[in-house]
C-alpha cells in the first residue's frame, strides 16, 4: 500500500474504515 502522506487519502482511508 501507498503512504497516504495527502490529507484527502487519509480521510478517504478513514471513510471506508469507518464504512466497513
């Protein structure tokens, strides 16, 4: 997996943990 070093990835990153 890539660093997600870009605010906008991390929240994606969040949205989906939060998702599942």
């Amino acid at each position: 997996m890539l660093p997600n070093t870009d605010p906008v990835n991390k929240i994606s990153i969040l949205s989906r943990g939060m998702a599942l």
